[in-house]
C-alpha cells in the first residue's frame, strides 16, 4: 500500500475522483492520508472535508519563500508518512525541496497531450490553436513546466463543432477514466 498525498489549488474534482476510485476499491494499493491546498478557500477543501481526509493549507506566502514555504508542506508530508505527491489541479512549480525529497516521487496530470499546450490553460489553448485533437498527460514532476517523463497520455479527436465547455467535459471524463488508472500503476511501481 502507498501512502499519497494529493495537492489541490481549486476545485478538486480530481482529488475527489481519485479518493473515491481509491474508496470504492478500484485503486486497491494506495491510501490517500492528506490533501494540501496552497489557497486557502480552495473547495477543494470542502470535498475533503465529506471524504474524510485531513486537509492541511499551507500558506505560500508565509515562509519566506519557495523553499521555506516546501520545508512546511515537508513537515505535514513526514508526518502522514507520505511516499508519492499527486498533483491534481494544483497550480504551483515545484521547488527544489519538495524535489530532492521526492525525487520521481512527484506525478501531475495535465489537460492536454504534452509536450502540447503546457502551462496553465491547456484546454483553452488547445481550443483556440484548433488543432484536430488533444489529450491527457500525466507526467513526473521535474524543475521544468510540465516537461517530466509521461508516464501515460491518451488523445481527445475535437469535433469542430464542439465549443469549449463541450472540450472541456471531454478532457475531464478523459482525467477521471485515466488518472486513476495511471496512479494505481504508479503504485504498482513503487510497491515493487
Ligand atoms: C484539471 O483539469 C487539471 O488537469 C488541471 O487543472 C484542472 C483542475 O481541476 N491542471 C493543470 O492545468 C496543471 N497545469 P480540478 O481541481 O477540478 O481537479
């Protein structure tokens, strides 16, 4: 069993997906003992809250920095013994802390079909670029953005006639389908 921790910066629709698909036993190898929000009304937390998972806000802009701000969410991830960070939504670079403590340790998913479309607006720059199709990525987390290993991406062929709420609910069945998917043979990995 893998002890994860899964930071969250908004909505959380994806942490609650991965805690449910972990819950209902499909993701039968790892436990999620903590979510970690960097903003502070994240509803996120709200999710958690009905889940029953501790949820931790630490405050970037408290510590004095990137690396001051990692050492505190270093502190909560020692003390849930967490083995694998899974980023779901959360909308932050990963500094050199967290890092060299998780080294491949550290996955994110991302909407679109990396190395397409990085950064922060991956649906709506694939809608407006109107390329044929797009993607899920999940990825380990290195110092670049959104440039780690793929560890597993699958395609979206856009209908042209799709506006970009439809892309969107596209690529959110595509993250809910994968992600679990993805963090169950991650696990498997680890437990090697
Ligand atoms: C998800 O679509 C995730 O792929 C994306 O943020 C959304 C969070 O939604 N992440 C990124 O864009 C990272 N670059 P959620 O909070 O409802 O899970």
């Amino acid at each position: 069993m893998v002890n994860i921790a899964i930071f969250a910066s908004g909505n959380g629709s994806n942490f609650e997906n991965l805690v449910k698909e972990i819950q209902n036993g499909h993701v039968d190898n790892a436990t999620c003992k903590v979510l970690i929000i960097d903003k502070e009304q994240a509803y996120a937390k709200e999710r958690a809250q009905k889940l029953g998972i501790p949820c931790v806000y630490v405050n970037p802009k408290a510590y004095g920095g990137k690396e001051g701000y990692e050492t505190e969410i270093m502190k909560v991830l020692k003390e849930y013994d967490v083995e694998l960070i899974v980023l779901a939504g959360y909308m932050r670079f990963i500094g050199k802390v967290l890092l060299e403590n998780y080294p491949n340790k550290i996955i994110n998913i991302h909407p679109a079909y990396l190395p397409n479309f990085p950064g922060a607006h991956g649906i709506q720059d694939a809608y407006n670029a109107k390329v044929d199709f797009t993607g899920v990525t999940v990825h380990y987390v290195d110092e670049g953005v959104d440039t780690g290993q793929i560890i597993h991406q699958e395609k979206i062929m856009i209908d042209p006639s799709w506006d970009l709420e439809t892309l969107e609910e596209h690529v959110h069945a595509k993250e809910y389908d994968m992600f679990p998917r993805v963090l169950k043979m991650v696990c498997e990995q680890i437990e090697k």
